[in-house]
C-alpha cells in the first residue's frame, strides 16, 4: 500500500498590508503501487489547487477577488521540456544557466 499525498498553497495580499491563505492537502491510500500513482498524484495536485482558488473567489476582499480573475486570465505557461532517456539532453537554450 502506498499513501500519496499532495498540497497547494496559496497567499494572495489584499492590498491593504494584509494577505488571505488558503492551503488544501489532500492524501490517498492506494492499494495497488503502480505506475498509476503519478496519474493519481498529478490529479490530488490539480484538485487540491482547484479548491484552494475556488476559497479563495470567495475571499470577502474585493481586491483578493481581482487578483485571482487576473491571474485566471493569463494562460498557462507549458511544462518544463524533459529528456526522454537518461542520456538525452536537452537543447542548450532550454538547458541553459539558471
């Protein structure tokens, strides 16, 4: 039996000095380890940051409020680009310096 647990966290200021935190973590005994557990960790992840967003769209701050549909708006960059094998690298100006 594996347990998979996943979390997400987020703090929003309300622009007044002051800030609103929502933070979910969410945990699942699975039965069967597998190959499947990264698909049901990526999918704890995604629920947990779903609740966390919808908590906070009903923040009583109307400028919390403003910051989430803001940050809606704006599209998701991609994944990060991973070698396929252990030898494979990756291009020199995804690779590069950080």
């Amino acid at each position: 039996m594996t347990t998979l647990r996943a979390g997400f966290k987020k703090t929003v200021s309300d622009g007044n000095f002051g800030s609103e935190v929502a933070e979910v973590i969410l945990e699942v005994e699975n039965e069967v380890e597998g190959p499947d557990d990264e698909d049901l960790t990526d999918a704890l992840l995604r629920l947990s940051r779903r609740l966390v967003h919808a908590e906070l769209a009903r923040s009583p701050s109307a400028t919390v409020r403003r910051v989430l549909a803001m940050q809606a708006a704006r599209p998701t960059p991609p994944p990060p680009l991973e070698p396929e094998d252990e030898g494979d690298e990756l291009p020199a100006h995804v690779a590069g310096p950080f």
